[in-house]
C-alpha cells in the first residue's frame, strides 16, 4: 500500500468516526446522513436521507454543522457536498 493509499484509508476511516458521532443528531430530526466517500483533494460527499430530503434546512446542517465540523477536526477535508 502506497502512502497515498493509506493517507486517504486513514482520512476515510476519520471521516466515518465523526459523522457516526454527529449522526444522531441527525436522526434526532427524523433524517440520517451517509458517508458515500472522500477524494483526494478532500471532498466529503455525504447523502442525506429521510427528513433531510427535501428539507430547506438541509443546507444549513451540511454545511454549518457537519462541513464545519469536519474542516476543525480534519483540516484535509476542504468540502462537504450532497450526492
């Protein structure tokens, strides 16, 4: 394994760990996030489900509460976006 490679396993194992702690909050809401990956550059996509679909608040929580959560732990991850 390249140390690439094991860059992006441990940036994607990290990635997971915080958005399973902010999950509940989610739910809490009757929604659920999904972490779908993170490139190279540092791009979280995420896919939120249940409530959060549809929801005009959904943008606010993407990008107030779970990027700027992301961007102070992790300072590679330069994005979150919905897919």
């Amino acid at each position: 394994m390249t140390q690439a490679a094991k860059t992006d396993d441990r940036l994607h194992k990290e990635v997971a760990k915080i958005i399973g702690e902010l999950r509940p909050f989610v739910q809490s809401d009757g929604g659920d996030i999904e972490l779908v990956g993170v490139s190279e550059q540092g791009v979280v996509r995420v896919r939120l489900l249940g409530a959060c679909v549809g929801c005009p608040s959904s943008g606010m929580t993407l990008k107030i509460g779970v990027e700027q959560t992301l961007k102070d732990r992790l300072p590679e991850v330069t994005e979150v976006v919905c897919v």
